[in-house]
C-alpha cells in the first residue's frame, strides 16, 4: 500500500466543531467510553499532572470498535505513554493477557493502575514503567505496541514541564515521539507484531509510514477523525502555535485547516511470523 492510499482509504469521521468529548460521556473528573460493548470508565484526579483522554487518543479507541481491527485477546502489548491508562485498561478488558504501561511521568502509573482497578480488571496483569522511551528496552518482544504520541510543535515561550505537556507537546516540531517510535520499533515489536497509533496530521503522517512501510511493514488505516486542534490549554500562546505549524504546513509536514485537523488511526504489521505465545 502506498503513502498516498493509506491517506484516503477511508472517509472522515467529522467531529463537530468546538465541541469536546465527542467521542464519550464525559464528567467533570472522569469519562465513559465503550469498546465491543462494554462501558468503561476512565478518570483523572489532577489534570495538571496527567492529561484527561482527549479526542485524539481516543479516536483509536473508536477504531478498535470498527471490523477491521485487530484481535486483542491473549497479546502482550506495550501501551507507549500510557498518561492516564486509556489503552492499559481498554487493552486489559478486551482480553489482553498483560500490558506494560510506559510512561515518562511518574504520575501515569498511579492514575493507570488505579484506573485498572476501578474498572475491575486484574491488576496483576499489568505492569507501569517509569521511563523515557529511548531508554527502555524490554526484556522481550511484545505482539502490539499502541500509542497517541503527543503531536503539537515546542516553543519555548509555552513551555510547562508538567503532565500536560508531556501528553500534547513534543520536540522536533511535534515529531520526537512519533520519531523514537520508528526508531525503536524493532526492538519493542516482536516479527508478526501489530503496532497501533493515533497518528496527527500535524506531524507528518506520510514520513511515518514511508518509513515503515520501506521496512516491509503492511499499512492499514482504520479509521480517519477530523477534529479541532487541542489549542484550549494553550489559548495564551495560540497565535505562536499556530504560526509554527503554518511553518510546518507550507513545507508539507503538516495537514490541517483553519484550527481543524485530522487523526488517523494507523495499523502496522511487521513483517515475520508471530513468536506465538
């Protein structure tokens, strides 16, 4: 499959605009979402330290509902900047035999694990780590990787140093996460591996699968959302945001319109037979 294919494979899901949690029932600490029927719940004690499941994130949620996703049952998964434990506890409850809940911020484990355990899942199946990407290397391979990388560019007059921007804000114009991820892909990936990401238009979606897919990776889109860029948290510095990814946008590694943008939940397989388990 091509870069271009892979782009317009499937129609749009249009979020409304200006409009937030579409994607689930939210409260004012806590959300309900569903996958294959089950309703789960997912909260946040301190939206400061670890970030509330945005539209974004929870658009591959929404995928994982669609028939062309992957079987979840029995894999070992690593769930890449886990924040406050969506995929860990969607994983575990669509029948994950274990899932490792990765994270830069210390506070992710305490809001995953305890999410896990309110949603009455087994905690034992579960495993937080506390770690940069780039410098965790598993003791072996897992059969899915999923992550929303944090997809909006850095600048220093909005820089925080919190949960918050940990979740939204990466360097490399927004691409560090996305770019520690193809890097380190093999090592996390077992051969027959399945990685899932919420990948944004305002990082350079073709880079990505180029990249994989010369590998030999099979691509697959799930499912495309359009929906607002989540510039809510950083309406004091929105005009020096934006005038960064017009930047991005005239040098074609960023896709998005007014303050409206695209995610795309992507699905790559590597190539090999799966180690079985």
């Amino acid at each position: 499959m091509t870069t271009a294919s892979i782009q317009t494979l499937t129609r749009r899901r249009v979020l409304p605009v200006g409009e937030n949690g579409t994607l689930w029932e939210t409260r004012s600490s806590y959300g309900i979402f569903e996958l294959h029927g089950m309703r789960l719940r997912i909260a946040v004690e301190n939206p400061a330290e670890v970030l509330f499941p945005t539209d974004c994130g929870l658009s591959l949620v929404a995928a994982l509902n669609g028939d062309n996703a992957p079987d979840l049952r029995a894999v070992n998964a690593l769930d890449i900047g886990a924040g406050s434990g969506l995929y860990s506890v969607a994983l575990l409850a669509a029948g994950a035999e274990r899932v490792t809940a990765l994270d830069i911020n210390p506070a992710s484990a305490v809001q995953t694990e305890a999410n896990v355990v309110a949603n009455g899942l087994d905690a034992a199946r579960l495993h937080c780590v506390t770690s940069p990407l780039e410098e965790y290397t598993p003791d072996e391979k897992f059969d899915l990787v999923i992550t929303n990388p944090p997809h909006l560019p850095y600048d220093p007059s909005y820089a925080r140093g919190d949960g918050l921007e940990t979740a939204l804000v990466a360097r490399r114009g927004g691409r560090a996460v996305y770019d520690s991820v193809v890097e380190r892909v093999e090592v996390l990936l077992a051969p027959g591996g399945t990685l899932l990401m919420a990948h944004s238009s305002l990082a350079d979606i073709p880079r990505t699968v180029t990249e994989l897919t010369t590998r030999g990776y099979e691509a697959e889109t799930l499912e495309v959302f359009e929906m607002d860029i989540p510039l809510l948290a950083y309406a004091e510095h929105k005009e020096t945001m934006l005038t960064l990814l017009k930047e991005r946008r005239a040098t074609g590694r960023a896709e998005f319109d007014g303050s409206r943008f695209t995610v795309h939940a992507l699905m790559f397989r590597r190539p090999g037979n799966a180690t079985g388990r």
